[in-house]
C-alpha cells in the first residue's frame, strides 16, 4: 500500500512537471514567434483607434458589445464568474483571468480583494496580482492577436467541437455549480484543448453563430479594441453635483448624515428618476467614498468594507458611473428623486438633534450601527430603510454575497415580511431599551476578515442576554395594558408598496419581491428598527465575501437568530399558546444547540395578543388580518390576473400551483415559462418556483436531512421572477391544457423527462440562443430599470 502511494505521488509530480514543461516550451514557442507578453503592446495598439467617432468604436458598440452580452455576460459576470473572468466591462475582459475561486468558504486567512474598478486600476496592476491576459498582449498583428489569446483559442476551440447532437450532455459535461474550474493561460492551451476537447466556450451551451463567432474574432484579428465609456449628459452630470453637494456639506450633522446614507447605498444602483424615460434603462451610479472632492477625477477608497477605516482626513461620498452592462443578479435600482431627498432633508438635516462628533472607524465601534450612529434619529434611520425596504433586504441577495448556500440555507424557502411602524419603533421608551443593549446587539464584522469560529459562542451568549432583556422589557416595561395589534405593522403610511415583502430562497440564491405573494406560507417576519439595522450590516455592509471560513461561518451562525428575532416577532401577535405551538412546528428535529438556546427562555413572551381571534386557525386568520390593514399598499404587479392571456389560459396555468409534495420536489427551483399567445402577440412569461420544506433551517451542514419533501409546494407568477433559471419551458397558449395535465402528472425523474422533451428549451437545443435573446428582451422591454441579464450557470442538464 506504501509503495502504491509512493508510486502514485510521483507520477502526480511527475505530470505536473510535464505540463509546466509543456507549457515553459510553449512561452519560449510565443515569446519567439510574437515576442514577449507585455501590458504596453495592447495599450499602444489600442490608443491608435481610441477616437469616439473611429470605425473600431463603431464597431465594437454595434457588433461586438451585442454578442459579448448575449453569450458571454450570461456566464461571466460578478464574483462567481468562471476564472473570475468579468466580461461585463472592457476593463474586464483587459484585466484577464484568475485561477484562484472567489468562493472558498474554507480558506484559513481572508483572501486578498480583487474587486474591479477598486482594487487594482490597470492591466499592468492585475498582473502582479495574478491574473494573466485572455487577449494578446505581445505583437499586435492579425495572427499574434488570435494565437497568442485565450478567448480566441476558446472559441474556436468550440467552433471545431459543438455540442454533440445529444438531448443531454454527457460525462464529459460538468454543468455543477461547484465543478472544477479549467482555467488555462495561453501557454497551457494545446494540453487544456487536447484533454477538454468540449471546453470551448461558449462551454456546454450551443456554439455561437457563424455571424457571431466570425465577428468576434474579426474583432480580436483586429487588436480587440474597446472603446472608453462615453460621458453621461449634462443634465445628469448637473444632478450628480446637487446630490454631491448635499453628501459633502461641512456640518457635524450632514456628515454623519451622508455616511449613514453610504453605508446603506453602496451596493445599490442609483439613478435620477426625473430625468429617466421609463421605457429606457437609465444611466446608474455607484455611490463611492472617495479621496478627492467633487470636481475632481474620483480617487477611490479601496477597503473592504464601507465602514472601515478610510485612512484620510476627510472623506468624500461621490457617484461613479455605471457603464458594466446590468446583470439581474447584481441589480439594485434606487430612484433618486425630489421627493425622496426632500424627506432625507426632513429626517436627518431639519430634525431637532445634536452631533457633537463624528463616530470612530474602530471595528468594534463601527461595525455596530446602533452604536456608530446612536447620534442620528432612530425614526430618521428607520424611515430611511423603510422606505425602500425591498432594496433594503435585497441587499443581502445581490449585495456582496451574490451567492452562496452557507449564506441562504438560514431562511425558509418562502416567507412573507412585514415591518413594525416607525412611531412604535422610535418610541423614547424603545430607544432608552436600545441604548442599555448596545454591547449585546454586536456584530461578527467586528472582528474583520479573518476570525476564529470558537469566538462564535461570545456572540451567541450575548445574543442569549439580548433576547432575555427583550422580552422582559415587552413582558414587565411596555405599559401594562398595552397588547400588539395590526395597528402596529406599518402600513406604508397608505402608499408605499415597500410596507410587505415575499423573500424566496433558491437553493444558493434567493429573490426578493414587494407584496404577499403565493398562499400564506409556514413561516413570516415581522422587522422592527434594531433586526433591520443588523440584517443590513451583517450580511451587506458587514459581510466580506473574500473572508475566511470564520468570518463566514459566524455571519451564518448569527443570521440564525435574526431569523428567530423575527419569526418571534410575528408569533407575538399570536395568542400565547399558539406561539408556543408555531414555534414548535417551525423547528421540528432541531439540533441540541438550538434546544439549549430555547430552553434558555430567549423566547417567553407571556403577554396576551391585542387581537380577538374568532376561528382555531389563528396563523391563518393574523395573515387575514393583516391582508385586511395592508390592502391598499398590495401591488398586482405578479398576479396571474396581469396576464392578458384568455380567462379559460390563466385558469390553466392557475392550476400548475396545484402541484405538491414528491411531485413539486422533482422540479427544479426556478422554471421560466414562455407562453406564445393565440392571437400572435408578444410572448408572455411565468415563472414556477418550487418551494422546497424543511422540517427546521437552523442546521448548518446537514440540509439534506432537514428536508420534507412531502410538504414542498411550488409558486407560480406571471413575469419573470428571479437571476438564475434553472429551466425554460416553452408552450402554445393552445398547447396549455396537456401541458399542465403532463406537469401534474409529473412524479419521477423518467415523467420530468418526458415533460421536457415536449416542453423546454434544453441547453442543448439548437434554437437555444434565439430563445434566450427573446426571453431577455421581453424582460428589458417590460422592466427597462429593473431588468438585467440573466444568469446560465445554473441551468440543469436533464
């Protein structure tokens, strides 16, 4: 056994000192036929055809951009990019690729960033931090421009082997989200094409066009010029400086002011409302701290987080321009408007309130909002994440999380939000309560990016004291005859639509939608002043997704209990046995930690509900309700009813919500249906989205078990409901009854099959990618501000 082992290292060594010498001849090969590989070739090159107006720019912007964002974007976006490839820019595509995998969640020490536009601001600059050129960046002629680069090689590669003419892939296709990335540099190529013949990209998906292959190489023969971004209007740029001004004004208060609004709206994507059409997508910005004042070329801040330590006098918030192309799964449009910097005004500037001194950036200060921000109005906080609560809690999906199982396996697969009024919450009596557990209510980012997990049980206990200190302050402090009642969910002060929210979680990623969509599901929230702050500096402004395995694995352990903080919430409205009862179906087989926490009495609330309950089902009945106070605030936005498909269609597909159970489980997460109407009108989309049960979502590793299957559902909608599709189904509005009457027959992995074979549009079928560019731009055509591409990386082979 020994001598086997031994035996089998060297021949691992030895492979790999045959491919380093494979690919150390290979270098020696380019470096003698093109010259050696150096950042200023492409850089001179590319100069010479850099005017607005040149044939390359137009070029490029009609020809080019279309198929990169079509067949390259919908892989290669964000921080889970293959080879960290981000092809959404030109800056992008220079800076390369990188073997190292964003996603590691078991990593010892935190990662060094590698965040475009922050981290690093030339190709020369990436370079030493280790990604190497997809382009050629040695002689720049027609044949070194394709021989000496990746992205030509990888397509071509794909051109000379296509998909094979199968219904599914085969062994040779690792379609898995988690699967080994090959990530081979120019000089690693010959062995990476003779060992992954199938590799070329567009990889496991239809080839490109002639058209569109011919044009993209055309292109790189031609020195793969991208132009720079054009310069957005005057009027925007007019805009820009009035909001600047209001972010850089000199007081103690609007400072303080301006870094609340920052630490909130990092990740979001701003735009002008008043100058936008809202049939085009608008010019969006990011709000970035910056060295250099208004006025001046933006210097920015590149730390990890938006609270940390800027290491300057004095910081300047200023709106850098989005020219990336939009991608669904990292978009957070936020309408800046009158209106709404009117009530900034109102709550922050005009309020009645001192600051004395701006708050330090120490971790254990900053990290804590409740601390770093104690100065500011609680209702002028409050109101400000309540007003756009969606993006609020979206930040936490598409923010800096982007993805991630660890990150999403702590909530139900659906659940609905509802949030506690601001006058309850910025009551003197609530905010004397929060001042007293400042210490308890810390946060794991405290301890930065590389933490230890053991340092888990502090938080833990703390959390413990602040619950226990909760709920004897609701139970013995709150007035004695004063009981939760629909009076005390905010109602959107009878117009905003933020007032509820549907989460639903999709295995590794989740979306986040206003209203009370779907039937009423297992579980709800209510949120009050103190979660919502958390949940924001947790999992957005806190999270470091280049953290290492403590960092993350705290930030999950402690989503646990915001979860329970709010669940708990929304069984106090409950009479007292029925939260006890709830509770108890909630978290069915829980582990002992859990146990241990709840016979820890976190969770006794003793006091009567507000609320006369004339039936049994008293969840059902508080969901009623509260359906009842919130009605006016509902939007219809995704109701089948929206549809302009015949009654006797929408009654059809009405009835896809019927499947339950085994059946809804052997369906995939998400499914995108297009339905081609009767008359010949534009296609109408719906999703399905299936619901998946567990037994309790409190267990880390061990998801698989807490599963219950049996009592999986799914949610249908009309329109086009989350960023990662997992299949796409296709139907005449005349072929709707035996497609539903197939899809509610489905039991077995053999009946989804055959339901494919009649109704999707596989990976692999021909007519893939013009099936694609139609679902796409029905999507931009009816939500041009909230659309963005979407993501194929996890569509199923099956």
């Amino acid at each position: 056994m020994q001598y086997k082992q031994k035996r089998w290292i060297k021949m691992f060594i030895g492979i790999i000192l045959i491919c380093s010498g494979c690919a150390t001849i290979a270098n020696l090969d380019l470096n003698r036929l093109y010259g050696e590989e150096n950042t200023d070739n492409r850089i001179n090159a590319t100069t010479e055809q850099s005017s607005p107006d040149s044939a390359a720019t137009v070029f490029y912007e009609t020809e080019v951009a279309p198929v990169i964002n079509a067949r390259c974007v919908v892989c290669h976006a964000c921080y889970d990019a293959p080879c960290q490839l981000k092809m959404t820019h030109p800056e992008g595509i220079e800076r390369g690729a990188n073997k190292e995998k964003v996603y590691h969640g078991s990593r010892i020490i935190a990662a060094t960033p590698n965040r475009l536009f922050i981290d690093a601001q030339s190709s020369s600059e990436w370079r030493e931090r280790g990604f190497y050129p997809v382009l050629n960046e040695r002689e720049q002629s027609a044949v070194a421009n394709t021989q000496a680069s990746v992205l030509a090689k990888m397509l071509t590669l794909k051109k000379q082997n296509p998909l094979p003419a199968d219904k599914l892939l085969d062994e040779r296709f690792d379609v898995s989200i988690d699967r080994s990335q090959q990530c081979p540099t120019v000089q690693e190529f010959e062995g990476y094409a003779q060992s992954q013949a199938f590799g070329g990209m567009p990889y496991a998906l239809p080839e490109l066009s002639d058209d569109e292959h011919n044009t993209l190489i055309n292109w790189i023969e031609r020195g793969a010029y991208m132009p720079a971004p054009a310069p957005i209007s005057v009027a925007e740029q007019q805009a820009v400086q009035q909001l600047e001004d209001f972010l850089n004004a000199e007081s103690l208060k609007e400072q303080l002011t301006a870094r609340y609004i920052y630490e909130h709206l990092f990740s979001s994507h701003l735009y002008f409302s008043e100058l936008s059409d809202d049939d085009v997508q608008p010019q969006f910005f990011n709000m970035v701290r910056s060295r250099t004042p208004s006025g001046q070329p933006i210097e920015v801040i590149a730390s990890r987080r938006p609270f940390d330590d800027p290491k300057v006098e004095r910081v300047y918030y200023r709106l850098f321009p989005v020219h990336s192309t939009i991608v669904n799964k990292t978009h957070q449009p936020y309408a800046i408007n009158k209106i709404l910097t009117d009530k900034w005004q109102k709550w922050f500037i005009e309020a009645d309130y001192t600051v004395t001194k701006m708050p330090s950036y120490e971790p254990q200060i900053a990290a804590n909002p409740l601390t770093a921000f104690n100065q500011l109005p609680v209702n002028a906080r409050y109101r400000f994440m309540l007003e756009r609560a969606q993006n609020t809690i979206m930040g936490y999906i598409k923010g800096p999380v982007c993805r991630g199982q660890v990150a999403l396996n702590v909530i139900n697969d659906r659940f609905w939000v509802y949030f506690v009024k601001p006058e309850v919450a910025a009551s003197p009596q609530i905010n004397r309560f929060y001042e007293t557990q400042k210490d308890n209510l810390r946060l794991p980012a405290e301890k930065q990016s590389t933490a230890f997990a053991v340092t888990w049980i502090e938080y833990a206990s703390r959390q413990g004291d602040y619950m226990r200190a909760r709920q004897n302050f609701m139970n013995t402090e709150l007035e004695k005859d004063y009981h939760f009642s629909p009076d005390d969910i905010w109602d959107g002060d009878g117009e905003n639509q933020n007032a509820t929210l549907t989460v639903f979680r999709h295995f590794d990623n989740a979306t986040v939608i206003k209203g009370l969509v779907g039937e009423p599901p297992k579980t709800a929230w209510v949120i009050d002043y103190a979660l919502l702050e958390r949940i924001h500096y947790l999992l957005v402004a806190g999270f470091d997704v280049y953290g290492n395995y403590g960092h993350q694995l705290m930030t999950r352990l402690y989503m646990d209990f915001l979860r329970m903080e709010g669940e708990t919430n929304f069984l106090a409205f409950l009479p007292p046995d029925s939260r006890r009862e709830e509770l108890a179906s909630w978290y069915q087989k829980s582990g002992p930690e859990l146990t241990s926490f709840f016979e820890g009495n976190v969770h006794i609330f003793d006091q009567p509900s507000g609320i006369e309950f004339k039936t049994k089902n008293h969840k059902q009945e508080l969901f009623d309700i509260f359906a009842e106070h919130l009605k006016k605030v509902q939007p219809v936005r995704y109701q089948l009813k929206e549809s302009e498909l015949t009654g006797k269609s929408k009654a059809l597909l009405a009835q896809l919500a019927n499947i339950k159970g085994k059946s809804a489980s052997v369906l995939p997460e998400l499914s995108m249906i297009m339905v081609e109407p009767n008359d010949g009108k534009q296609p109408e989309i719906f999703t399905l989205v299936r619901n998946s049960a567990h037994f309790n979502v409190n267990s880390l590793f061990s998801e698989s078990a807490n599963r219950d299957p049996k009592n999986d559902d799914v949610t249908l909608v009309h329109g086009l409901l989350g960023s990662y599709p997992d299949a796409f189904w296709r139907v005449k509005e005349t072929e709707l009854a035996p497609m539903v009457a197939l899809a509610q027959k489905i039991e077995t992995e053999q009946d989804y099959a055959a339901f494919l074979d009649s109704f999707a549009v596989r990976r692999t079928a021909a007519d893939f990618w013009q099936f694609s560019d139609k679902l796409n731009q029905i999507f931009k055509q009816q939500n041009p501000i909230e659309a963005g591409w979407l993501d194929y990386n996890r569509l199923e082979n099956r």
